[in-house]
C-alpha cells in the first residue's frame, strides 16, 4: 500500500523544481493554464529523460506518474487533486495531516494520503486564493468556491483541538432537468411530472433533507422547468446552484473586511433581490432570519424556492414556522404560521439509503389551512417501506393553486391520476 504526501522526494523533487522556474520564468499562471502547463512539464519531462541517460540526475521510477504529481503539485492541490479529478469521489475532508477521507457513493474511507500541518496550511492558502476570502483568528470559518464549482469549508484551532478541519464538497451529479433524476432512480416519472407542472405553475417549493441528501442537486433540477424568458435571482452563501436560465443573476454573501466593515448577510441579499425585477427568486439555503424576508418576497407574489435542513417534510414546515422569529422581537408566530401556510405550496423531501443513493422521500403539499398553531399539510406521493418495494407512490393528498395550474394549461388531477 502506498503512502501519498504533498512534498515530491528525490528525482520528482528535481523535475518540480526546474518546472517551477521554468513557470516563473516565462510568466505562465499554473493555474488558469492548465493546458500550457501540461505541455511545459511534458517539454521538461523530456529534457530530463535526456539528462538521464547522461547520468546527470537520477532517474524517474515512474516518468508519467511524476509529470501528474508535478502538474497537480504546481496546477492543482497535490495528492488531493486525484480525488477531485476522481468522478465517484463525492466529498474530501481532513480531520488532521494523518487523516484525509473521501466519500465514494455516500460511503466514507479514509485515505492512504498522508500530509503535514505546514502543507495542509499551504493547501487551504491555494484554495482560498481565488475565492478572496480570508482565514485568521478574527475569522476562523471560511465558506468558499473553488474555481471548478467545488465548496470549501475550514476551520481552524482554537475553534478546533488542534488541526486545521477542511471540508471539499464536489457536486457531481449536474442535474439540470428533473428527467436527469429519473434516469438516476431518485424519483420516478409520475413525480417528475407533477414537479415539472408545479414549477411551470409558480408554486413555492421548499426542498428538505439532510446534508449531502442532494438538495442543491435537487434546486438545481427544479430550476430546469422554469418557463424560458423568465429572470431569475439566486442568493447564496457561497456559489453553489448552477441555473441554464438565460436571464440568472447570481448573488453571494461577502465577509466583514479586517476593520469589520462590508459584510453582506443573505438577508441583505434577499432584499435586494426584490429591486432587480425577479420573477423568479432561488435562495440556496435558509439557516435563520433570511427565512422571514424569503416569506416576505414569497407572500408577495414572487414565485421561489429554497433548500432547508431537516429531518422530514412536516419537521420542514415546522421549522419555517420558527426560522423567522429570528428576524426580531416584533416578529411572532402570529405573523409567521399563517403566512407560511400561504406562501409555501410544496414540500419535496430527500433522504439517503442505506447504499447511499440519494432518492425523493416524500412530496407534502401545504394546504393553505391552519389548526390551532399547526399548517395543515396533505401527501402527495411517498416512499414504501424497503420491504414492500421502496417506491415512489403516490398519496391521497390534493395540491393547492389549482387555478395556477389551470394558467399553465395543465390539468393537475389528470395529472396526479397518472396522465400527463
């Protein structure tokens, strides 16, 4: 079993060396020139086999091996870049410089990579690069992108025991129609259906779950059945949704600067959202107080849909009805219940399986109607139990807007009876 580590040893030490002047030299940025730096090492690479033969430098145990750790070392983020290049690895963490895993298929296993506390400093340096967000004791989270869509997340000690704790979540699956889910078996065709409709009609959709349940995945094949022509606005933490609208805007949050100033909160965003004429709004994920102006925009008549962590559809609802409280003591839940209840029309539910497959748990329509405190909710389709087949059916509930789907021209109990 091998032993990966950041710093090359020996005759790849030398090739990355000569490469690294060769880059300086002719003013190449390794990372944006991908292309030019392949070809850059290959012309190094072969100047050194030259030198070998020679007996000037000592030989390359494995030339194309070193040539990929030398491009990945100076273009990409060393040992790590082969599990980001890797299309089953779904997420890479480090809990320490000894303990790197990745995810392949929902299934955690630890590495055989193995690092040092200065190199993984020198990796989260290189990915924070880019994004232009900074790491210190002032501020010791950081949320970012990495140039090829991927998100960061690091903290650092104190806040953790000792070492630094990094998080790369890759989105593989790119979903950008709800047709590409049913070829993937996370819902079926008849839900599809529905959804597509629903979206085409307008109607407000919280999608649920748990992390890593697929929710951005699931926003982002939702988004696909908004009408061509209409203009979307996302607001986010960090970047993350991925619309083929043609007319998108997409809108991040910012940190405070050293002097504690400039801070953007997805509230603000969420705000602005609503002077920059949307007809649509996707928000990518509601924590706390932005979940009152996302009701605020909704009740407005502004179509939209957002992601929310939980471990149910009804638990969803309920925690929409507390979220908001959080904007204020002048908002109460006298405010808050009912305009949940008027402003959410659907609830879609993801959940993984125990083999790891991301998959649709349930779709709840929100009737409109409030019990006491409590939003009144019907089941539109639902997961079977594993033991009687696990699929997707559908419920006895009814969904509400009946006549924004009559708009859209669709016949929506035709519809849920199984016709198109």
């Amino acid at each position: 079993m091998s032993i990966d580590t950041l710093a090359p040893t020996g005759a790849t030490a030398i090739l990355e060396h000569e490469v690294r002047e060769l880059v300086r030299r002719r003013a190449i940025d390794p990372v944006r020139d991908r292309a030019g730096l392949e070809r850059l090492v290959a012309e190094a690479a072969a100047d050194y086999a030259e030198r070998v033969t020679r007996g000037v430098v000592p030989a390359l145990a494995d030339p194309d091996g070193a040539a990929r750790a030398v491009v990945d070392a100076l273009g990409g983020l060393g040992p790590l870049q082969r599990y980001l290049d890797d299309p089953e690895v779904e997420e890479i963490w480090i809990n320490s410089p000894a303990q790197v895993f990745v995810a392949r298929r929902g299934v955690p296993e630890l590495t055989t990579t193995i690092l040092t506390a200065a190199q993984v400093r020198d990796l989260v340096e290189r990915m924070l690069k880019a994004s232009g967000r900074r790491l210190d004791l002032s501020s010791p989270f950081v949320d970012a992108s990495l140039p090829g869509g991927e998100r960061l997340h690091v903290v650092i000690p104190d806040v953790t025991r000792e070492h630094m704790a990094v998080n790369i979540r890759k989105h593989l699956v790119r979903a950008d129609h709800l047709d590409h889910l049913v070829r993937l078996g996370s819902l079926t065709a008849h839900a599809a259906a529905f959804l597509d409709a629903a979206v085409r009609a307008g109607l407000n959709v919280l999608v649920s779950g748990a992390t890593q349940a697929g929710k951005t995945t699931m926003l982002n094949a939702l988004a696909g059945s908004i009408p061509a022509g209409q203009r979307v606005i996302s607001c986010e933490e960090v970047f993350e949704v991925r619309l083929a609208a043609r007319d998108h805007v997409a809108m991040q949050c910012r940190q405070p600067s050293l002097e504690g100033t400039g801070e953007i909160p997805l509230r603000r965003l969420v705000k602005e959202a609503l002077r920059m004429r949307p007809d649509r709004i996707v928000i990518g994920e509601v924590r706390e107080a932005e979940s009152f102006d996302m009701l605020v925009a909704l009740n407005a008549g502004i179509p939209g849909m957002c992601t929310v962590h939980a471990n149910s559809a009804r638990e969803a609802v309920t925690k929409m009805c507390t979220l908001p409280l959080l904007a204020g003591e002048n908002v109460s839940d006298r405010f808050v219940v009912p305009t949940v209840a008027s402003a959410i029309d659907l609830v879609v539910h993801l959940d993984v399986a125990a083999d790891g497959a991301r998959q649709v748990r349930e779709v709840v329509a929100v009737t409109g109607r409030v019990e006491g405190d409590r939003v009144e909710t019907a089941g539109l389709f639902h997961r079977l139990p594993a033991e009687q087949g696990g699929d997707l059916v559908r419920g006895d509930g009814f969904p509400p807007g009946a006549e924004r789907f009559a708009r859209a021209g669709v016949d929506v109990r035709t519809l849920l009876a199984g016709g198109r």
